[in-house]
C-alpha cells in the first residue's frame, strides 16, 4: 500500500475542497451577494420608520422586500418566487400589505412578515437575509 506523501495530500485536499465549491442555490433562487446599509431616518425610507412599514430595494436576485417587524429588528427577502425560479417571477406586496404574490407566473403567496408560504404551488418561503440594525443603520447581507 503506497502512503501519499505531504505535497500529494495537499492536492487531494485541495481537489476535495473545489469539489465542494459549487455555487450555492438555496430553493432554486440563485445564491446572489447582498451587502445594503440604509439610514432608516433619512426620508427615503420613512416606511421603515415604524413597525408594520415596508418598502421595496434593489438588491439580491429580484429585488428586496424589507418589512420592519419591530422598532430593533427588520426582515429582508427576496422577490424571486420559489416556484420555477428559472421563469424569473417576481411578488408584489398587494393592497392588504401583508401578502407578496405574483398572480401571472407563479402564482404563489407569501407573508410580508417572514417570507412563508401562504398558498402553493410554491413550497419554500422566500430567501431570507441577514440583518443587523444598531438604532439608525440597517445591514442586509448574506
């Protein structure tokens, strides 16, 4: 039985590593670098002033749905439908401000509050990410 020597092990580590490397696809929306700061007091984000508010942002695969859910915290999705990523449906948050839906192309439902499903065909949520709020800066990230 052959040892493999150290410059030989390196290598199958590294190959092993890249193996893994893919790009990453979470409910077949495409993994897309998000990294927003906003100051929630300039006027530009006044819906975000108080709990319940919303606004849409440019960012991530389809844009950005961010919901206020409390005067210290904040959730971010993304717009991209989870049903049949690849035909690019976008949600739109309607009248009642708690549902993001596209009733053309996907033909799904989402809570504004957590990105849950509400009614199919859709089964996964929509993509959550990271934020972070220190009383003024809002941090959207992955």
């Amino acid at each position: 039985m052959r040892s493999l020597t150290l410059p030989s092990a390196f290598l199958a580590l590294a190959l092993l590593a890249m193996a893994g490397c893919k790009k990453e696809e979470r409910g077949g929306v495409p993994l897309t670098p998000v990294d927003i700061s906003i100051n929630v007091n300039n006027p530009s984000y006044a819906d975000l002033q108080v709990p319940g508010g919303w606004l849409y942002l440019t960012g991530g695969s389809m844009g950005l749905i961010v919901y206020r859910t409390s005067m210290e915290s904040f959730v971010a999705m993304d717009r991209h439908c989870t049903y049949n990523p690849a035909q690019l449906c976008r949600v739109f948050v309607d009248e009642s401000q708690l549902i993001a839906q596209d009733t053309v192309c996907c033909q799904s439902k989402f809570l504004i509050t957590d990105g849950t499903v509400v009614q199919g065909p859709a089964a996964i949520n929509l993509q959550r990410y990271n934020t972070t709020f220190n009383g003024t800066t809002l941090r959207i990230f992955n």
